[in-house]
C-alpha cells in the first residue's frame, strides 16, 4: 500500500513540475502593467464517420472570445443518399418496384421518369393507369416537381382558351334545355 502511495505521490510531483515548466506564456511587462498576451483557444470536438456505408457527414465549429468558448459537432442526414441506399437493396431483394417508389419520392427523379414517358408507379399501379391516378390525385406528387407546375400551367392555358368557366358552361346548358323545352329553336353560340 506504501509503495502504491510513493508512486502516485512521485506521479503528481513530476506532472506538476513539468506541467510548470511546459506552460508558454505571452507576458510583457511594461513599467507596472503586466499583460498576458496568449490567445484564448476554443476547441471543436472531432466528430468521425469513418465507414463509407453512412450517409451522414460531419460539421463542427467555434467561437471564441476574451471571456467563454463555445464549440459544437453534429451529423448531417444525406437523404438522397439513404433513398439510394434503400433503392438498391429493395432492388437486390427483387422489389423492382418498390425499388423504383423509393427513388420516386425525390421530385427530380419523378420530374425525369415523367419527362422519359415513364411515370412512377402509384400505389402499386404502374404504365398509363399509372398516369392517369398522378393526374386524379396531384396532392401526392412529390412537392418540388418543375414538370407538375408546367403541366399544370398548360392546363390552366387551355381552359383559358375556351374563354368559358365552368360555371359560364353550366349556364350555357341551362339555357339550352330551356330554349329546347319551349320548343323555340335558337343557336347559342
């Protein structure tokens, strides 16, 4: 038990001797004023992603200044790249489908399969039927899709050019079931 003693004891005599000796200082004396010119020093902490199968990355910083340090480390989500990851293994368990879905949800690649003539499946449907329940059901496009605006800006043109609303439509066939009961025979234009 001595001698574990002696040993710690001789441990923190020569830490604290060296730690002494070790420390470089900045100071400049000038008549009575003593100033301490060494740099205060925040440290960010190492954030490592070492294995290539991650789809993450990692951002650290700080701020220093006279009076408190500040430093953080986090990890960024690559979404695109877990899309990818999980693309290729529904595709390697045979999911073509499913494999394609998944690749889907990102509007680039939706915007490129609708471009090719080849639309995303939906909901298990896939080829014109496929096409027709994105038309029906627009909400469930991924939001972001440059070819979705356009396509429906065309479509907004083309009612644009009958020059008639729907509601201005309606009226038109009230009209024309009531000339044709009276029996009067009249164009509408």
């Amino acid at each position: 038990m001595r001698l574990l003693f002696f040993i710690l004891t001789f441990i923190l005599v020569v830490a604290a001797i060296t730690s002494a000796k070790g420390a470089d200082t900045n100071t400049t004396v000038s008549s009575t004023v003593v100033t301490d010119k060494a740099p205060p020093t925040a440290n960010s902490p190492s954030v490592v992603v070492n294995n290539s199968d991650v789809c993450k990355t990692a951002a650290a910083g700080a701020v220093q200044t006279q009076i408190l340090g500040i430093s953080s480390g986090i990890t960024i989500t690559d979404e695109n790249c877990e899309r990818i990851k999980l693309s290729r293994s529904l595709y390697s368990m045979g999911m073509k489908v499913a494999a394609v879905s998944t690749l889907c949800a990102d509007p680039r690649v939706w915007d490129a399969m609708y471009m090719a003539g080849t639309v995303c499946p939906y909901m298990g449907e896939i080829g014109d039927t496929a096409r027709s329940k994105w038309e029906e059901n627009p909400d469930m496009i991924p939001e972001g899709s440059e070819v979705f605006k356009k396509v429906e800006m065309v479509k907004q043109e083309e009612n644009k050019t009958t020059g008639l609303t729907d509601g201005q439509k309606l009226l038109k066939f009230i009209l024309a079931g009531m000339v044709m009961h009276s029996g009067i025979v009249a164009f509408v234009p």
